[in-house]
C-alpha cells in the first residue's frame, strides 16, 4: 500500500468524521449555521436529518480507517468505501450543492485511483 494512498485515505477519513460532528452536533450551532449557509429555523426543522447523515459519514469515516488498518489485505475494503464517498459526493454535488464534487467527491477518486495503483 503506498504511503500516499493511505494518507489520502486518513484525510477522507477525517473530513467525514469532521462532517458527523458538524451534522450530529453542531447543526444548530453557530458552526453548523455557518458551515451549511443556514439559518437558526432551518437548522432546527432539519437537525434529525442531519444527525443520521452524520451517522453515515461516521460510518465511512470508520470504513476507510479499517481498510487502511489491515494494510494490503484492507485493498477491496478501501476500494468499497472510496467508491461509497464518490457516488455520495457526485450525487450530492448534483442535487444539493456542486461544492461538494470538489470537497468529497474528487478527493475519493484520487484515493480511488491510488490505491488501485499500488
């Protein structure tokens, strides 16, 4: 497994656990307001959503730590979860925000591309 794979890979892997704690916990806080482009109401008439998106990206966050945890025989499980966050990312950049191709969906396809390289 290359070195830059893996930290590709850890990178994602943060971003996502970053994204369940601004979606599970701060939401409704001046930091989920901000990060969403939200206002007060709208966050509190969505904040269970937003937890259990949280949730998922707590689970590929976890996902990608595992493969990367059992090396090379972690591949297939690396290339699993980098495709979930890629076709999350392209379908969230399609129907709610096009920042996100470039915040989840290209990062994924460069670890994607890396660790199919190795």
């Amino acid at each position: 497994m290359s070195v830059a794979a893996n930290v590709v890979i850890i990178l994602i892997a943060l971003l996502h656990f970053y994204f369940l704690v601004l979606e599970m916990f701060l939401w409704d806080k001046p930091a989920g307001l901000r990060a969403f482009a939200q206002t007060a109401e709208q966050a509190a008439a969505s904040k269970v959503l937003a937890a259990n998106q949280g949730l998922y990206n707590g689970f590929l966050a976890a996902g990608l730590l595992w493969g990367v945890s059992l090396g090379r025989e972690g591949t297939d499980i690396q290339v699993f979860f980098l495709c979930c966050v890629l076709i999350a990312g392209i379908y969230g950049a399609a129907t709610a925000n096009r920042k996100i191709l470039f915040v989840q969906a290209i990062p994924a396809a460069i670890g994607l591309v890396l660790v199919l390289l190795t």
